[in-house]
C-alpha cells in the first residue's frame, strides 16, 4: 500500500535551462514541493526525452522530493540545430552534463537528502560525475551490460545487429545522426553516442576494459554510495547477471539487486521502459519508497 510520509500538492513545476559545466546549454524540466524532503535527479536512458519520465517524477514529487529530470546533450531539447556536425560522446553525459544537472538541483532544493535514480545508461555514466560524493544514494533501474550477445534471443539480439550494423550507419550517412522514429523509439541520438554505444555493446566486459585508458578520467573506483539496483525479468536488455556484473565496477558501493516479476508490482508488464509509463504507476509505490527510503 501506498502511504507517504508527505503529499505535497503545491508544487512548481517548471521548464528549466541550464548550462553543462563546459557552457553547452541543457533543457530540464524541475519540480519543486513546498517543502521538499529529498532532492531526485533523474538520469535518462539513451536517446529518451526527460518527458518521457515525467508522470513518474510527478509521482515522486506529491511525496515530497525535489526532482529534476534534463534532456543529454545531443538529445530532445538539448539537440543543437545542427546535429549532424556536433560533436560529442556519451562519456560527455555524465562528466559535464549529469554533474550539471546535480548541481543545479541542490540548487534548488538545498539542505535534504540527494538521491540519483538513474535508467540504463543513466546508471553506466554515474562513475563519470567528479561530484558523485554529493549524493545519498543511487538507485538503478534497468542498469547493465550493454553487450549485445547477453541480450534476449533471439528477437532482441538479431533487432541489436541490425541497428548497430544496417539501420544506424544508414542513418549516419544520410543524415549524420539517429534520427527519432521507425527502429530508434527514442529522441535524436548524435553520432557520438551512437559509435561509443555500439563499440561498448560489442566487448563482453562492456566498457569495463576501457577505464584504465580510453575513458579516464573516471570515478567508479570511489563511488562509495550505497546502490539499489532493481531488474525485471521481463526485460531484454537487463538480466540480473548484467546487472550485478556492472555493479562490480563499483567495487567501494554497498550493493543490493533485486529482481521483480511484473505480478510482484501488480502490473502486466515492466520491460526496459515500460515500468515509467503512467498505465504502470501501480509499480510505482515500490519503487519510490527505494528512492525516498532506501527501502
């Protein structure tokens, strides 16, 4: 049953814009209670606009939390006009942008608890972020190995193949980035992102061999906030297996993955997304007493 603490129904909710630490100028929606108890940054999934979340952070924000849910550069409203000649890659999320976005909403709710709930690759750029000790704790959602060949088959790796290797370069060379619309379900995805995701999705350690090079500088290894990581078993991408081999490059973080049946949150259906749809709110009471309480 659902019984918070606190239903505010004064609530701001605003379209917020603001700049990324190298200037580069963010969209984000912010939602702010009367007298907000926790402060929630919400971290997207690739190429998903921040509207996409935004029943599920009203739901958060009724019970008391500060939140703030931003568009990645390159993506939604934070797509500069000329996406075919920007440059950019997804580590840029979480190290200028993601940092940004915290930032910002202690800003706006200064003095509570900072919780980071992050979807998918939301969760892969967290060690990105130079002021991750400013959080309380992280919980993730649907947040593991992008490696292709540990997705679902065959439907979800032969749809994987397919868009790393025919749809998504014919994309690039007609258009120079992802466009939203026919197999990519989210927003504008820039090349950058593209490129770095696919190079990842195709090592069986994901982007794990690269943190002692390539992706410096990274903080992964001093992460020392506690994570909840939840999986549904009706999701392709996610299995309880990735996610708890990601989690593993976070070796300072209390852990605790918990695995959930659509039927234990009195839904049909969670998948990768589809937990964030307001048809699913009935999941929701879970999920936000994790956020607010660590529960």
């Amino acid at each position: 049953m659902d019984t918070p603490t606190q239903k505010s129904t004064n609530i701001r909710e605003h379209d917020i814009t603001f700049n990324a630490t190298d200037g580069f100028p963010l969209s984000g929606r912010l939602l702010v209670p009367e007298q907000p108890t926790a402060a929630v940054l919400f971290s997207p999934a690739t190429g998903l606009p921040k509207e996409f979340y935004l029943h599920f952070m009203r739901y958060g924000a009724e019970r008391g939390a500060a939140c703030l849910v931003y568009d990645y550069r390159g993506v939604a409203a934070s797509a500069p006009k000329d996406l075919r000649a920007f440059k950019m890659d997804t580590p840029d999320w979480g190290r200028l942008d993601m940092t940004a976005a915290l930032d910002r909403l202690i800003e706006a709710a200064p003095g509570v608890p900072v919780i980071h709930v992050a979807h998918s690759v939301g969760g892969h750029i967290t060690g990105f972020m130079p002021n991750h000790q400013k959080i309380t704790r992280q919980v993730f959602i649907g947040v593991g190995f992008g490696t292709w060949w540990k997705h679902r088959f065959p439907k979800q790796q032969l749809t994987d193949l397919f868009f790393w290797w025919i749809y998504g370069p014919l994309q690039l060379a007609t258009k120079g980035f992802i466009p939203s619309g026919g197999l990519w379900g989210g927003s504008t995805l820039p090349a950058g992102a593209f490129k770095t995701w696919r190079r990842w999705s195709h090592k069986a350690d994901y982007f794990r061999g690269e943190l002692g090079d390539r992706l410096k500088p990274h903080y992964f290894n001093e992460i020392a906030t506690p994570i909840l990581s939840y999986v549904f078993t009706d999701d392709p991408l996610t299995t309880p297996e990735t996610a708890r081999g990601f989690l593993e490059f976070m070796p300072k973080a209390q852990k605790d993955v918990r695995v959930r049946r659509p039927s234990d949150l009195g839904v049909k259906a969670l998948r990768h997304q589809d937990v964030f749809r307001r048809s699913n709110s009935a999941a929701w009471p879970e999920l936000w007493r994790a956020v607010l309480e660590g529960a």
